[in-house]
C-alpha cells in the first residue's frame, strides 16, 4: 500500500494499471479516444476555415474587379466614348479579366481552393472556361463532429462560372472591340447581376465561417467536460494521498514496534 501511494505522489495518477480500477480505467480510455477523435474534428475545422477564408478574400477581390469593369462599361457606353477610348478601356478589361483567372487557380498547401472534386487541377483555363472532363465541381466537405460534415469553400463552377463574373468581363471586352454603345450597355446589365450573384456567395461563405465558429466553441465545451471528467478518474489527490501515506507509515512503524516487543518477551520467557 505504501508503495501504491508513494508511486501516486510521485506521478499524479491514482491509476497505474487498469487492474487496480478497471472501471474508471475503462471510461480514460474512451474518454482518451473521444479527445483523439475531438482533435482530428479541430484540424479538419480548420482547414476549412482556411479555405473560407481565401475564398472570402477572392470574393471581395472579385466584386472589386466587377464593380470596376462596370464602371468601364457606364463610362463607355455613354456619349462621351470614342473608340480610342474603347480600344484602352479593352486592354484594361482584358487585365482584369486575366486577374479573374488568376483569382480563380488559387492554392493553398499545394491544392486548387477552387477545384471542387478536382483539386489537383487548374479550375480555369487561360479562356476563363472550366475544363468539360475535369470541371471544377463539388464543393469539398469537412467532418466537424461524428456524422456531421460542412461544407468548405465554393467551387470555381460557382464563383466564376455560374455567377456570370467571366462571362460578364468577355461580353463587354466583346462589344468595346465592336465599338457597340448598346452591347456596351448590356454588358453594364450583365456585370451589375454578376456583382450581386458574388453577393450572395460572400452572405453563404460568412454562413458557413459562423458555423465553424460554433462548432468549435461547441467542441471545445465538450472537451473541456471530458479532460475534467479524465481528470477526477485518473488523477489522485496529493493532500489526501500523502495523509494516507503518512497514516501507512505509522501504522507500519507501530507494527514493527509491537511485533518486536512481542518477540522479546517470548525470548525472556522462554529463557
């Protein structure tokens, strides 16, 4: 016993093998595997919010590249446009429509962000169009608890492709080569609904960061919960175990004091 406790003063544990408690031991190891499993949910929280947050820095980038073609294109499909001034303002729709792709073949640790099913692949080619057998499609998923999965950044499909944010910047580099006010002027129409389709993929990716924080703040309640419950299980209490330990010890010192007594009375009796 004395042993026993001397080796829980010295290591903090009231457990050193799952005999001397096989119930309480029992629950540490779930309890050590539900902690294990928590810390695998936390990685995977947080590669998903990496992802949305690059995804909402290429959002707010994107609207700023939209909102200044649609500028181009007011000014341009206006009275006061020449075609010299077309011819520059095309070159500089082409620019931005270049930084468009740029922003759409992101990566982060060696992925495509926007890949989808495909991140091992470029979403967009050099023509701003997604590639017909390997499309940028599917948005990833992320196990953030047992059976429960969240969605992680759009795909390109969606941001770029489907928003009408490409194809808004190549009607008006279209009708600027033309010379046409009114394509001009429908490209503006075009670019003003892309702007407010990225919107709406901004208002989505701060639906889902929110959900993530709760996760998290969710999670790390739990554990909490589980690293005290660990702790009232396996740790022994030091005040307690060395009043124990000092009880044992002259318990044993009594013993042998008593035990020596007796032997030398026999000894004086049998003399």
């Amino acid at each position: 016993q004395q042993a026993r406790i001397e080796r829980q003063i010295v290591t903090g544990q009231r457990i050193q093998a799952i005999s001397e408690d096989p119930v309480a031991a029992r629950s540490v190891l779930d309890l050590d595997g539900d902690l294990r499993a928590s810390e695998q949910y936390s990685r995977s929280i947080e590669s998903a919010r990496s992802r949305l947050a690059v995804s909402d820095a290429t959002l707010q980038e994107m609207t700023r590249i939209l909102s200044r073609a649609r500028e181009v294109a007011i000014q341009q499909g206006s009275g006061i446009g020449t075609p010299e001034t077309r011819l520059a303002a095309q070159a500089e729709v082409q620019e931005l429509r270049g930084s468009m792709v740029q922003l759409a073949n992101q990566t982060l640790n060696g992925a495509y962000v926007f890949g989808g099913a495909y991140a091992d692949r470029a979403p967009l080619s050099s023509s701003g169009s997604l590639d017909p057998t390997f499309p940028a499609r599917g948005s990833q998923q992320y196990e953030i608890g047992s059976g429960v999965l969240a969605d992680g950044a759009h795909d390109a499909g969606e941001m770029f492709i489907d928003s009408g944010a490409v194809n808004g910047l190549d009607l008006l580099e279209i009708a600027l080569v033309l010379d046409d006010p009114a394509q001009i002027q429908a490209a503006a129409d075009t670019l003003t609904t892309a702007i407010a389709s990225v919107q709406e993929l901004v208002a989505e990716t701060g639906a889902r960061q929110t959900r993530l924080d709760v996760a998290q703040t969710a999670q790390s309640l739990v554990d909490q919960s589980r690293l005290e419950r660990r702790s009232t299980l396996i740790e022994a209490p030091i005040e307690a175990a060395i009043t124990e330990l000092a009880t044992l010890q002259a318990t044993y010192q009594a013993t042998l004091l008593t035990t020596g007594r007796l032997l030398e009375t026999s000894l004086v009796n049998f003399i």
